[in-house]
C-alpha cells in the first residue's frame, strides 16, 4: 500500500513522456524518462 502513490508518479511519468516523444520533443522525453527512472530507483 506505501508504493501505490510512487507508482501512479511513475506511470505518470512515462505518460507524459509518451506524449513529448508523440509529438517529436525528444529533451523532454529524456526528461521524463529519466524522472521516472529515478522515482523508481528511489522506491524499489
């Protein structure tokens, strides 16, 4: 139950950088990417 928050951010995450890769911004992809990468180091 500690975790559901961290992973709703981290599918949050990764949808938004659906939509920046959707549309071709590629910075902001990597950016959510990598928020995303982080949020789930630190949790798991």
């Amino acid at each position: 139950m500690t975790k559901v928050f961290p992973s709703v951010l981290i599918a949050l995450d990764v949808c938004a950088a659906g939509v920046y890769a959707a549309h071709g911004d590629w910075r902001r992809f990597i950016y959510w990417i990598a928020a995303a990468t982080l949020t789930a180091t630190v949790t798991f």
